[in-house]
C-alpha cells in the first residue's frame, strides 16, 4: 500500500517561488543505469556511491560566485551538493544521503550545475 502510494507518489507542491512544480520522488540507481547517466556528464567522476568534479576559476572570488550560483538549481531540486574550497577550485560531490547512493536527483543536479559554466 505504502509502496502504491509511493509508485503515484508525483506530488504537486508549492515552489519556494510560489510557482507549481512537479516533484517526482528520488530512486537509487542501478550499476547500470550510473554508466549510462555518467555519459551525459563529462568531467564527473565516480567515487563509490558519489559523483564528484573539480571546477577551476580565475581567482576566490570566482569560486564563490558559482558557489552562488548553485543554490538555485539545488534548492530547486531539494537537493545539495557537499562542497569543498581551495582557494580558485570548488570540488562538489553528489549523492543522496536519504536513500544511501547515486539517484536521479544527483545526475539531474550535475547537469544543472554544468550549464552554470559559461
Ligand atoms: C528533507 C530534505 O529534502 C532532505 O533531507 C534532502 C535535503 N538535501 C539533500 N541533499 C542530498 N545530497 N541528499 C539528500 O538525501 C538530501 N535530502
């Protein structure tokens, strides 16, 4: 029963902005399907149940300003990235803490973060 609900379980909620958004609930990824996604991520690498990568700037100041520029798509997604600075690199490493490995929601968060380098 529980798990019927879950299967329907595509809840319409009330975005931070106030607009309707489709929220489908995170399932972990097979093997499989982690290849498969990996592909569509250049630059992203596995690390037992993480997918993380290494963004290089100008200067700190350039570092924070993606950092920035990150919460929006991660708020979006209800989903946060762990993150690392040195100084010009910004390492981010995905996975979902909830369900204990790789799910949709960090491939889909990893393909947002990329379209914010220009
Ligand atoms: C309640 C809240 O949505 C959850 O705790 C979210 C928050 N952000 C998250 N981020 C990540 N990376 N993994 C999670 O499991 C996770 N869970």
């Amino acid at each position: 029963m529980l798990n019927q609900f879950l299967a329907i379980a595509i809840a319409f909620m009330i975005g931070l902005t106030g607009e309707l958004v489709l929220s489908l609930p995170a399932t972990r990824l097979s093997d499989r399907e982690i290849s498969q996604q990996l592909q569509t991520i250049p630059g992203w690498q596995l690390r037992d149940q993480r997918i993380e990568k290494t963004f290089k700037f100008n200067n700190f100041i350039e570092a924070i300003a993606f950092v920035n520029r990150l919460v929006t798509p991660a708020e979006s997604l209800g989903h946060h990235p762990d993150i690392t600075i040195n100084y010009n690199r910004v390492t981010l490493s995905l996975t979902t803490h909830d369900l204990g490995g790789l799910s949709n929601l960090d491939f889909d968060l990893a393909q947002q973060i990329d379209r914010l380098i220009p």
